[in-house]
C-alpha cells in the first residue's frame, strides 16, 4: 500500500487508550531503563530485582531476542494478574522527579505520519538491524511496551496547565521510586471534556523525537506492513508515546563523547595546530570550563598528560570539507564539524562504531577511557534543544551519536497491547 493510502491524521494526535499495568507488590522493582540503555550485565540485575521485572519482555531470553518467549511472557502476565488492564481509556500523565530532576507530559496513543509531513519529526538516522529486531518483537507480541519520548513547543498552555493541576491535587495510580533516587508518579486523565481539551490544542503542534526513533520507525513499518496484509486500519495506526511541553519543562541534552583508542593525546593535538587554535590545560576541569564559555566551534581533547582545547578552525578548511548539500546550520553543529572535518581531515580517520567508543554524558569517564586505550577522548559540547528542533524541521538528520535527551521515561509503568489499546 502507498504511503499516501495509510490513515495518518493532518496534526499532533495524542488519544487516550486502556493501559496495562503490573499489580505487583512493589512496582519500581519490575521497571527498567529503555531497553538500548540495558548492558546483558544489567539484564541480571533487574532478573535479581524482580521475576517480573519487564525486561523479560523488552529483551526476552538469553540472546535477547527470542520474540516468542517475550509474547508467553507477557499472555502468563495478562492471564494470572501479574499484568492487569485499565478499565477505561486514558491519557496518563507521567511525572519524574528528583535532585535537579523535574519532568511531567502525556503518555498516550500517538498518530503516527511520515516525517515528510512535518508533524512527528525524526532528527537522527536509524540502523535498519535494529529496525527489524524491534519490528519482531512487536509484531510477535502484538504490543508496544515501552513509550518513545516527544518534545513539542507548547508555550505552558492549557494541556501542561492540566498536567500540572493533575500532579499537584490528585491521587496517583502509581507513586514509586527506583534505586537512581528518581520519582515516578501516574495518574490517569479519563474526563471526556479534558481529553478533548489536550486534543484540540496539541492538533495544530508539531513534535520533536528526543529518544526512540528506532521505535517510531518501527512504528511506521509495522503499519506498512499490516495495512499491506489487508488487516486495515487498527492500533497499529498509533504507537505508544509521551509527549513533553519542552517550554513548560525543559529537557536535559547532554553530549555523547568520542574515545579514539591508539591516537595519542599530544599527537591529536599536534595534528589539529594546522587548523585550529589550541589552548593548554594542566586540568580537565580547566579546560571545561573554557570549553563551556568558548564561542563557535570547539572541542577539548583529554585523556594521558595535559588537556587541550581546540577553537576557531580555519573557516575555509572547514567549508572545503562540508557536503554542499546540507543547510547552514547542519554545516554549524559541533557534531558535523567532528565528523567531517577534524576526524576524517585533520586526523584521517571516521567517526564511526570501529575508529571510536562512545560516552554518554561524563567527560571524566571518557578522558578516564581514553588513557587505560592509550588514546584520545574528544569531548563535545552539547548541541541545543531549538538547534535540534531546526535541523529536524528543514528535514535533515544530526550525525550519529550527536544527542541525548532525558530524563528518559521509565519502562514498565504503563504498556500498551493492541488487544487493548
């Protein structure tokens, strides 16, 4: 079936579904992170925890792949009660909170478009292997069990006024926190009239996927190919999603580090004098410091022996070495610079899973990384939220590995089934 043939709404749908639930004695200890944020030492851990813990649904079995275990897993949960269903349909608003840490939005069924309607809009590429993975597991277990996280311009307006007015006067259906010290708290939103009232102002928004974009795209196959099986129009046309008002509550984006294994630290600064300035630091935390105040581009670079801090590229090496194709501002991120110009022109080499190890977030732990590899850790200031938003809109993609948006939400509070939802 064309594209142009599947039901896709014309704005930013968001609609109330019956949420499945674990009835548990302790529900955080059944949670997890999303599943790409999951190490095979951590799917012990949450095992240890709880029997019950929904990994054994988002990563199911010894090679975390065995999609038929996932879906007798999940049929056991629904029919002893470990998994109990919503009696009525709902939007759930979802709040986390902690030490610097204070999120709230809307969990619900997501319209699902193309990202060439600007609606739902992806600002990273994805890898078809996951793709698939995902894809099998939810055509196998006919769900979807953990919420990808949206961003949209709402301006605090009357849906993020609801949210709050929710969270601040009314009894959550679940009230837990997990072992990172984070609060998590549900409500189910069932009014008729409240409900219409978030649909008839989130219509006209667009949306920003700040994490799961493997499983939007899923999303998206997963209609294609059912629609192409005849099944017709169903809950495969929505996908399982929280929805943020990012000016209301701002999200965090943090930066993904680069670690070089074998490329010496004085070596890599030597190398980058020909087209960069570069300033030395006895200290790492010297050197962010710099970093955090430097205007344009600049990177620090960290690892055995003194840091550096690189700025103010020759503008001519760095234009020479851009896809003329790609607007401005994608030709401006701190991302596009590292992946096409100082890695593969100043030090001969890609920015890619063989050249360099990632590290989310710490530059301390990747300056750490870099010295046990007798190399160089690259640290990267972190892109911003309307930047993002920007590329995305005029229908480009950041580099790999360029964001990472939190605080995440948590998986296994809220599932949606298609025998339900």
């Amino acid at each position: 079936m064309a594209i142009s043939e599947l039901p896709s709404p014309d704005g930013l749908v968001l609609r109330p579904f019956r949420g499945v639930r674990f009835a548990v004695e302790d529900p955080a200890a059944v949670t997890s992170p999303p599943y790409d944020l999951i190490s095979r030492e951590d799917v012990q851990s949450l095992l240890d925890a709880h029997p019950n813990n929904v990994v054994r649904l988002i990563l199911p079995g010894a090679d975390q792949h065995r999609y038929a275990e996932a879906r007798e897993t999940l049929t056991s949960w629904l029919r002893s009660g470990v998994l109990a269903t919503d009696d009525l349909p709902a939007l759930y608003v979802y709040e986390q909170s902690g030490p610097g840490v204070l999120l709230r939005g809307l969990i619900g069924d997501l319209g699902l478009s193309e990202p060439e309607k600007g609606i739902v809009l992806p600002h990273e590429n994805v890898m078809p292997g996951t793709v698939a993975d995902r894809l099998a597991l939810m055509k196998t277990t006919e769900s979807n069990l953990e919420p990808i996280f949206l961003l949209y311009e709402g301006d605090g307006g009357g849906a993020s006024r609801l949210v709050d007015e929710v969270a601040s006067t009314r009894t959550p259906l679940v009230d837990v926190r997990t072992d990172d010290g984070i609060a998590h708290r549900l409500w189910a939103l069932t009014e008729p009239a409240e409900v219409d009232a978030v649909a008839a102002e989130l219509y006209g928004r667009r949306a920003l996927i700040a994490d799961g974009h493997h499983r939007y795209a899923t999303y998206l196959a997963l209609q294609r190919d059912y629609h192409a099986e005849g099944r017709g129009p169903g809950p495969w046309d929505f996908g399982l999603a929280l929805l943020v008002d990012s000016t209301a509550y701002p999200p965090d984006l943090k930066p993904i580090h680069r670690v070089i294994p074998g490329l010496a630290l004085e070596e890599a600064a030597a190398r980058a004098k020909g087209a960069w300035r570069v300033h030395d630091f006895p200290r790492l935390e010297d050197a962010l410091d710099a970093l955090a105040s430097a205007p344009g581009p600049a990177f620090v670079l960290a690892g055995e022996g003194p840091s550096h801090l690189l700025t103010d590229p020759d503008p001519v090496q760095v234009e020479h070495a851009m896809p003329p194709s790609r607007s401005a501002a994608w030709k401006s991120l701190a991302t596009s610079i590292l992946a096409e110009f100082l890695m593969p022109k100043v030090w001969g080499m890609q920015d890619d899973e063989r050249t360099v190890r990632i590290v989310h977030h710490d530059p301390f732990l990747a300056a750490q990384m870099a010295r046990r590899q007798s190399g160089t850790a690259v640290i990267i200031p972190p892109l911003t939220v309307d930047g993002v938003l920007a590329i995305a809109a005029g229908g480009e993609r950041v580099p790999r590995k360029s964001t990472s948006f939190g605080p995440k939400p948590r998986t296994g509070l809220v599932l949606r089934t298609f025998a339900t939802g």
